[in-house]
C-alpha cells in the first residue's frame, strides 16, 4: 500500500526552498462521490436535490436507506407510512421510495490516521540496498521494513535510481558508523537525488573471519574486506597472529561471494556469519570487532515524505548553505538552542558548485576561504511549532535549505553483548 498525501499537506517541504512562502494552506475539503455521480458538496440544506435525473435518483436512494434504517425505531400507523424521517414529521411520509437492496455504501472519508501509517510497514514492499546478499545493508534492510522483498544494488547511486525509477519503493542505505564515522558519499546522494528520508535503523555490527572448509588461520595470506571492516578489526588481525596482506573490496559480503567462486584458499574475508551461511564458508575467527561497540545508522529513503506526528520521538535531518561563510553558523545554531531542540549530528562537506569563496582586500591581499554545505539532525518533529520556527529563523540566515525528512527515532533497544548475524 502505497503512502496517501493530500495535496494540501506541505508541512515537510514548504522550506525546501530558497525562498519562503508567504501562503497558508487551509484544510484539505474531501468530495465524496455516490455511485451515480452525485456530489454531497452539491446538498445544502436550501436546495434539495440537484436538477438532473441521476441527482434525483441518488437521493431518492440516500432517502431510502436513511428510512429502512428507522423503520425499526420509529413508530408507524395501520398504512406502515413511516411517521418521521431524519427526525422530520410528516414532510416526506407520503413518497412511495424504493428501497435498494444490497446498495454499496460510498467510500469512507479519509482522516489523518489514514494519511500517517505507521513507520514499520515493510509487507511487499520492495527495498533495495547496496552489496550483495549476506550484506549488513541486507540485514538493515529486514530490520527496517520484515517480509520486504530485497533488492541488492552494485552501488550506492544505483539504489537512490532504483526507488526514482519505481524498481523499488524504499532504499536503506547506511549513513554513518560508530567507528568510522560518516559515509560522504550518501551524504553527497542526499543532496542530488530528490528521495525523502522517512525512518532510520541502527544495525550493530559483528564481523566474522571466514575461510573455505578445511583452511586453517595459519595457511592465510590474504584478508579481504570493505575498508572499514578491516580498519575495525585491525587490532585483532594483529593479536590472532595472522601475518596477512590486507586488500579492499567494495563490500564485505562480496568479499565472501569471490572466495567461494574462486575456490581462494589462502584467502579469508571479514564479513557476517550469514554471508558465510550464503557461500558456504566456515567461520574462523568471530566477533574480531576492534570495539564491541560497532553500530551502524542507516536511513529509509522514499519518493514521498511521511506525516510529521508528535505521539512519539522524531528526529529532522536538514541541510544548507549560506553565503558569507561560515560566521553565520553561530546564528544558525542558536536558533535551535534558543528553542531547547538538541542536535545530534553536524557535518560538513565541500560546496560542490563553488568551493572556494575569494575575498580581495587591498590591504592584506586575496584571502581564499572553503566553501561548505552543512548537515544537521535535530530531536523534533516538524509538526512541532518550536521546530517551524527554529527553520523559520534559519532560513533568515542560509541561502539555501533543504528539509531531507522528519522521521521516527529507532528506538529499538541494544547493548554491546548484542549481535547481528
């Protein structure tokens, strides 16, 4: 089922704008329609029914069914003439209505419940990752959204045209982890591609040295992984006596695929228990995680934004730039300070479309100075008023902003003796 917006909503990208916006969107006005092509919009209380036959005959049914429904309350004479209907007597007792048997009642209006399911929706839906199967993008993925369908993507960027494309309804896609802090490259995807973050999930992650049946530790020559798995387990290499080169591989599950495939067996990779389950592999060494704590925070990402909701922890990802540097970032701050919005993350990265800013005095010289596009995550809702205002300030200051989503925390619980297979 796919998220219903009304048209009307824009609490999520009314400041994905340079400019702000002076309007303000009144309440969403539904038009029911019957069967017949009746509008209810159309009955007022000053006119009747409307002039064509169709009306009529739509109204004379919503009558009907209006009468069968008292005829068990209301009080009738010898003739079986309903005495009183919607609470009017004797105005409308004499028409002889037909009643319609087995008439399907119109749609049911949509509310607000309706338009705000719940984050964890994954049933069918179709979620695409990066890596192989056996990938902690896959695992994240069954977190975020059970009994999806698991579509694997060679690259991160594959995964954002994937879900523009309607090959796939969500991507989850790691962003930043405990260790080796953020992934720039989806941060960069965040701000080209046009897709809404709508949750977050927090994968802990717990590597695995795998081998081909049969191959010891000591007849290792070769280590193979993502870079930052080798780079989290380096420490423990070193203490399991392992006197191996260590080589980079896109991900650690493909690691696991290629050794299986080219029968390497002086070859083992660092990947998870189930990527050894995969491709047939036995596990060597586990838990060589230099730090217990591991954890990795992937984003949900959709073609269309959720309803903000105040019923439970929110967490809103921004991003923006401005012109004069970086001496507005105080500013930019403090309007979330003023407000007590706490902020969980702050990163910087290069603006791409003017990296450098040249300022000319002709006193000191040409001052070069690098240009930055700012990411912020802050604990509020956007339907929160103090988070509206704290952007509303914001905007004052930036030449650019941009609401990436509002979305709900992932408050699952975790500890360090926790692992993920």
């Amino acid at each position: 089922m796919h998220t219903l917006t009304p048209s009307s909503f824009n609490s999520l990208t009314y400041l994905n704008r340079v400019q702000p916006s002076q309007n303000r969107v009144g309440p969403a006005r539904l038009t029911v329609k019957c069967g017949y092509g009746l509008e209810f919009s159309n009955l007022t209380h000053g006119h009747g029914v409307g002039s064509s036959r169709g009306d009529w005959q739509s109204s004379c049914a919503i009558l009907a069914s209006k009468v069968i429904s008292q005829l068990n309350d209301s009080p009738t004479d010898g003739n079986h003439h309903v005495n009183a209907v919607n609470g009017q007597s004797n105005a409308v007792t004499d028409l002889q209505l037909v009643p319609i048997e087995n008439k399907p009642l119109p749609p049911k209006p949509l509310t607000i419940t309706d338009l705000s399911p719940a984050p964890i929706h994954g049933s069918q839906l179709r979620v695409a990752y990066q890596g192989v199967p056996g990938a902690y993008s896959e695992a994240a993925a069954g977190k975020a959204y059970p009994n999806s369908e698991a579509i694997p993507c060679d690259q991160f960027e594959v995964a954002f045209q994937s879900v523009e494309l309607w090959i796939a309804d969500r991507a989850v896609l790691p962003v930043e982890n405990s260790l080796g802090g953020s992934i720039h490259r989806n941060y960069d995807l965040l701000l080209r591609h046009r897709l809404h973050i709508v949750g977050e999930v927090q994968l802990p992650v717990h590597h695995c040295l795998l081998a081909l049946p049969g191959i010891r530790k000591e007849y290792l020559t070769h280590v193979i992984s993502h870079p930052q798995a080798l780079s989290q387990c380096e420490n423990t290499l070193t203490k399991l006596g392992l006197n191996v080169a260590r080589e980079a591989v896109d991900d650690t599950a493909g690691a696991a695929e290629f050794i299986a495939a080219n029968n390497l067996r002086d070859t083992a990779a660092i990947a998870s228990a189930r990527a050894a389950e995969l491709y047939g592999l036995n596990i060597l060494a586990d838990g060589i995680q230099d730090d217990p704590n591991n954890v990795t925070r992937f984003v949900m990402l959709a073609r269309e934004p959720i309803i903000p909701r105040t019923d439970r922890p929110f967490k809103t990802s921004i991003v923006f730039a401005h012109d004069n540097g970086t001496s507005v970032l105080f500013k930019v701050l403090s309007a979330f300070a003023f407000r007590n919005i706490s902020l969980t993350k702050i990163e910087s990265r290069p603006h791409r479309g003017r990296p450098i800013r040249v300022e000319d005095d002709e006193s000191e010289g040409t001052a070069k100075h690098f240009e930055y596009i700012f990411y912020i995550d802050f604990d509020a809702s956007m339907a929160e008023v103090r988070a509206q205002n704290a952007l509303a300030e914001v905007q004052e200051f930036t030449s650019f902003l941009r609401v990436l989503g509002s979305y709900p925390m992932d408050m699952t619980p975790w500890s360090p003796s926790s692992t993920s297979h």
